[in-house]
C-alpha cells in the first residue's frame, strides 16, 4: 500500500513539473545571433512560378524584402538571397503549389533555412496558405464567370449578326456566351506566381547567423 502511494506522489509530482518545464523552456534565454523560431518576414521571388509549368523538384529563388534582425541585432540584410525548391505542385480546378526554402545567403556564407510560407501579400487570386505553407487558386466568383460569359456573348452576337442578321445575333450570342465560359473554364486553371511576387514567410527553426 505504501508503495502504490509513493508511486501516485511521485506521478502527481511529474505532472505538476510539466507545466513549470515547459514555461521554463519558453522563457529560456535566446543564443547570440540567433534569429528565434516563430520570427516571420517578407521575401520577393526571383522566378516566375507556373503550375501549368513546374514539375515538383524545381529550384527557385527569392531575396530578401526587408532586414532580418535577431533580438541582439545580428541582421541578414534585405537583398540577400534565398535558395528553394517545389515540394508539391498540382494543375487543374484545384491549382496548389508548396515551397520550401533550402538555405539563405549571410553576410557570412550561407545557412540552412527551414521556414513555411505563411500569406501572399497584395496577391488576392490565391488562398491564405494552410498550415503546411500549401499555396492554392482561389476559384473564380459568380461575378467574374457572368462577366466572361458576358463578354464572350457579345463577341458571338457580333459574329452571328454579320452571318444571319437578329436570328443570327440571338444564336451567335448564346453560342459565344458558352464559349466564354468555356474559354474560363480552361484558361484560369494554373496557379501563377510572378518575378517579384512577395511571399510571407515564418521560420520553423532558430536562424543561427553567421558573424564571423
């Protein structure tokens, strides 16, 4: 019996320690030029990124937006260059892309980076990117495929009139108001990434800065 109690002690004692551990843990002191986990920044790719194009393997590259700066001031200056790869990339009605980052140029050399794309500033024809850092189409409105079908029907309207007069211009318009759509359909697919694309990035891992 005494020895079933010494064990729930000792086991009440453990559970009670964890939260002071993991507090401690938190609160423990940052390493010089070090770049804490959790930091996030801006970067600009250097590629035009095209699902329709890419192929999962694919190196890019990004630069800096703005400094880097560690809590004691060690910085990785904005320009420096960063180093990737596509780690996933899907074509279609459900066009998504995910990067990852393999190193980042230092005043000193280059180091490894492991960070996640967390937004695509200014950029509102994709989705906030998921936890993973998965960049993903968003889907055209009702709005956008009316004014395409619209657009497309009055090309048609045109064309049928110059072939058949009113008759003409009735079926020329729903024929062209289809191929609008169609054309939509088909042509809004990839998911695109222009050359100066700012990406939202956070670090996964502490960021130790060369110095020397």
């Amino acid at each position: 019996m005494i020895t079933l109690l010494s064990r729930l002690w000792c086991f009440a004692f453990l559970l009670a320690a964890l939260p002071l551990a993991a507090e401690e843990s938190s609160n423990a002191p940052i390493p010089p030029h070090t770049i804490p986990e959790g930091t996030t920044f801006l970067m600009r790719l250097e590629d035009r990124l095209d699902t329709n194009r890419l192929q999962q393997g694919k190196h890019f590259k990004a630069k800096l937006a703005e400094d880097l700066t560690a809590p004691d001031g060690t910085l990785i200056p904005r320009g420096k260059k960063v180093k990737g790869h596509v780690s996933a990339v899907e074509n279609g009605f459900h066009a998504r892309l995910l990067l990852s980052f393999d190193e980042i140029e230092t005043n000193h050399g280059w180091v490894p980076l492991i960070a996640t794309v967390t937004g695509v500033p200014g950029e509102h024809g994709v989705k906030p990117p998921d936890e993973e850092g998965e960049i993903e189409r968003r889907g055209m409105n009702k709005r956008h495929e009316v004014e395409r079908a619209g657009a497309g029907a009055g090309v048609g309207a045109i064309g049928g009139a110059v072939a058949g007069g009113g008759r003409g211009a009735a079926i020329g318009a729903s024929i062209g108001a289809a191929a609008g759509a169609v054309s939509g359909f088909f042509m809004d697919r990839n998911l695109r990434l222009d050359k100066g694309t700012a990406l939202e990035v956070r670090l996964d891992h502490p960021l130790q800065v060369p110095w020397r």
